[in-house]
C-alpha cells in the first residue's frame, strides 16, 4: 500500500520533465543555500559568543572598576576623618559629629561607628559613637549596633588583630535582620601609638547592587560580587544579600557547573561557564576582583570575585530569530523557485511536447503530419528544425516508395502475364514433339522391319547385307532418339499438369 502511494506521487514526476528538471535546480540550490547558511551560522555563532566574551569582559572590568572607586571613595572619606578624631579621642561628643560629617558628605555611607577599646575612658566599659539613616532615610544616633557587644562583632575585632584597614561584613554570625551593609574598618591609634579603637563605615550592599546593576552587557544580563567566603556581596535580588546564605545554596545545588563556577570564583579564576536555571540557558563570565593600586592606599588582598550572569538568549536570541527568518524565507523562496522553473522550463520545453505528438502521429502512419517552423535558436529549435527536415525527407521517401511499389506491381503484372505466355507456348511446343514424335515411331518401326525383312531375303549378298545391317543401325538409333524425345515430352506434360 506504501509503494502505492509512493508510486502515485513520483508518476507525475518521472512523466513530466520540467518537474524533474526543476526538482534538480530546486535541489541543487537548496543545497548551496543549506552549506552558506551553515557557515554562516557558524562563523555568526563564533562572532557572537566572541562578543558575549568581550562584553561580559568589560562589563566585569567596568564593575569591578566602579565598585572599586566606591570603596576608594569610601576610603578616603574615612582617611580624611581620621587625622581630626584622633586629637579629639577624649571627647565623647565630637566623635558623634565626626559620624555624621561622613555619612552626610558620602552619598554612598549609611552609616558610621567609632568604638574604643573597653574602659578607653575610665567607668565606662564600651564606648561606641553611631550615626546612621533608619527606614525612613533620617540620620540617628545611636551606641549600639547589632544584637551583640561591639567587642564580639567583626568590624571591629578584625582590623583590631590584623593592626591594619580592612574591608568586612558586619552581619557575618548575627541573628538580626538587617539591611545587608559592608563596612570599611579603620584602627585609630592615639598619641602613644596604641590603638584605641576603631572606626567603621556602612557601605549599602542594596545601594551598591543598584548602581553595578545598571553596568551590564544585555537587557537581562547582570552582576554578582561573592566574598571569599562565597557569599553574596552584590546581587539583584536583595533578599538574597539578607541572611549571607552561600551562592551556592542560593543558586540550588543540583547544578553542578554553577557550583564548579562558584568555586572557582572562590578560587580567584578567570573563565565562563555555562549553565542552566529554571529552564533558561546561561553563561556565567568571572573573574578575580583586583582592587587598583594607588599611593597610600592600604594593599588589603579581598579575595573577592565579580561575575556576569549572562541569559544565552540574549547572546544568540537575535542570531536565532535572524536564522529562522532566513531559513522561512528560504523555503518560501526555493518554492517560488520550483513554481517559476516549472513554469519557464514548462515553457522552453513546450516545442518538445509537440514533436512528440507529432512522433506519435507520424509512427501511427501519418507520414504527412506537418511540423511548425520553430522561433527559437537554441537546442530545441534546432532539433524542432532537424525533426522537420526529418520528416520532409521521409515523406519523401515514403511517397517514392509507394511509386516504386506501384511499378513494381504494374511489372510484375506483366512479367506474369508473360510467364503464362512463356508457359503456353512452351507446352504447345512440347505437344507438337510428342505429336510428331508419335507419328515418325511407326514409320521408323515399320522402316526396321522392312530392313530387317530385306536381310533375312538377301542375306547372301554381302554388300546387300552389309547395306542393311547399316540401315537397320541407323534406324535403331533414330527409334532410340524417337524413344527419348517422347519420354521426355511425356515427363514435361505430366509436370506441367502438376502445375495445372
């Protein structure tokens, strides 16, 4: 039943030669079109991916940089307040002051601290100036900070025990749910070089997301900064920044390249990886986050790392769509194509389809079918012109065989007729031998007897004797000659009334 069906579709084809020719053009073209698109495509894709590299590159490079000039500002801001409040260390008050003055002349700052080791000033134990912007963007003070004694928080511990500036989180190991900040902490030393304490300013990690996040390479790409430790820094999503929860958790644990990447982030490595979320294809471009060297800034090794989050639509999206387009039109076009080749080869071809009617025609014996005088100059009209000339020259020849055959006949009728006469004439021949042969056997005869007669009277005579013996030699041969002619006479009449 399939060969059936198969057999009734290509019937058309293998009848129709402009079918056939324009399947093979159609073909033909289709695989040109098919080999360009595919090397196309493929130089595109590398092209493409090439410039998703340069972007995410340069995205990385312009976010880092960015990022680091916040810090840098930051760090100068807390640089230029330190030489005022070390001479002012033992008045409570003016560290307060000094507080605000930072957080209002940096747009960046939300806050500020200054705590003195415990007992700094004698009675009091923990001493801690805090100016900082509450929910309603209003400055407060305040002299705690967190759910716990500034003395078991980082911010402060750390650059104690380092002795040195340093970047840290604030909220790392607190219950508290605050908004996410990182604070630069500087140790102030008083007069005899000891230090006595330390002042620690809150960068916003959900104003510094805002401002990254306006840095990226496609509409719907973005940044991710992780510390050392693998947590959330920067991030779009700012209730991932709230509890510090490792990207790793955040980012689910099932996709094992993402946590390749994560952990080469961790690592300090330069490279991308694909991966996919939610159903969504990714890139993700990182690299280690190195902070610019300046003079009298502190050489503070972060340990940081930035990376672009990078949808693969948005890399090939357009190349996609582009290729789909192409590819609808190109069918449409190889099937304008077809229709147009059929159409024109249909036509070119048309002298062809009337010699072979004429072919027809003439095999069924119409010799005189006339065949039109073509107008083209190519292939087909010389051979509609040769076919003609053909058929000139066996109409020709048809017609002078015919008049051969005519003669012939007329001939033969005559070389018959003349047969017959022939025949007749020749029996009539052989009927006047038999006759007369018929009438000299009984003289001849007779003849022998009478000399036969005459030698037995006159046998004595020896010359009478020898005279007949003579006659009756010659008479027995002229008998035998006699003899023969009738018998061949009789044998010419019994074939010819066979024949009869």
């Amino acid at each position: 039943m399939t060969s059936m069906k198969l057999s009734n579709l290509t019937e058309p084809i293998n009848k129709t030669l402009s079918v056939r020719l324009s399947l093979i053009v159609v073909s033909a073209m289709a695989l040109l079109l098919m080999a360009t698109l595919g090397v196309m495509l493929h130089f595109s894709r590398k092209s493409l991916h090439e410039e998703a590299v340069s972007k995410a590159s340069m995205a990385l490079e312009a976010t880092v940089r960015h990022i680091d000039h916040i810090m840098l500002s930051v760090e100068q801001s807390s640089g230029n307040i330190y030489f005022r409040i070390a001479p002012d260390l033992d008045k409570p008050d003016r560290l307060f002051k000094y507080c605000r003055k930072i957080v209002e002349t940096n747009p960046y700052v939300i806050g500020c601290a200054i705590a003195l080791r415990p007992y700094y000033y004698k009675g009091v134990e923990h001493f801690m100036a805090y100016v900082h912007y509450d929910a309603d963007s209003t400055l407060v003070r305040s002299e705690t900070f967190g759910n716990c004694p500034y003395t078991e928080q980082g911010w402060y511990t750390v650059p104690m025990e380092l002795r040195r500036p340093k970047w840290v989180n604030p909220l790392q190991g607190m219950d508290d749910d605050m908004e996410p900040i990182f604070t630069f902490s500087l140790p102030i030393y008083d007069g005899d070089g000891t230090i006595a304490g330390v002042v620690g300013v809150d960068v916003s990690l959900n104003l510094l997301s805002k401002i990254v996040l306006s840095t990226k390479p496609s509409p719907n790409s973005y940044c991710a900064l992780l510390a050392e430790d693998g947590t959330f820094i920067v991030h779009p999503d700012s209730t991932q920044l709230l509890h510090q929860m490792p990207a790793g958790e955040i980012l689910h644990e099932e996709q094992a390249t993402m946590q390749e990447a994560i952990q080469d982030m961790v690592a300090g490595k330069t490279d991308y990886r694909p991966f996919r979320k939610d159903g969504v294809d990714y890139f993700v471009f990182y690299k280690p986050f190195q902070r610019e060297a300046l003079p009298g800034r502190a050489d503070d090794v972060l340990g940081w790392s930035a990376g672009i989050i990078y949808p693969k639509d948005d890399i090939f999206g357009d190349s996609n769509r582009l290729s789909s387009y192409v590819i609808v039109f190109a069918l449409v076009g190889l099937l304008l194509l077809f229709a147009l080749s059929c159409l024109i080869i249909h036509r070119q071809l048309k002298p062809l389809l009337l010699l072979a009617s004429s072919a027809q025609r003439i095999a069924k014996g119409n010799y005189d079918e006339m065949i039109p005088d073509s107008h083209q100059a190519d292939e087909v009209g010389q051979l509609q012109d040769t076919f003609q000339l053909m058929q000139l020259s066996l109409g020709k020849h048809v017609r002078d065989l015919e008049q051969l055959t005519a003669t012939l006949e007329e001939r033969g009728i005559g070389l018959r007729a003349a047969y017959n006469h022939a025949q007749k004439a020749d029996r009539m021949k052989t009927a006047f031998l038999h006759n007369m042969t018929n009438q000299m056997v009984a003289p001849a005869d007779a003849l022998v007897k009478d000399v036969a007669s005459l030698a037995e009277r006159d046998g004595s005579r020896q010359d009478v004797r020898e005279v007949v013996e003579d006659i009756l030699r010659n008479s027995d041969a002229i008998a035998a000659v006699l003899k023969n002619v009738i018998d061949m006479s009789e044998n010419d009449m019994g074939k010819e009334g066979d024949h009869a």
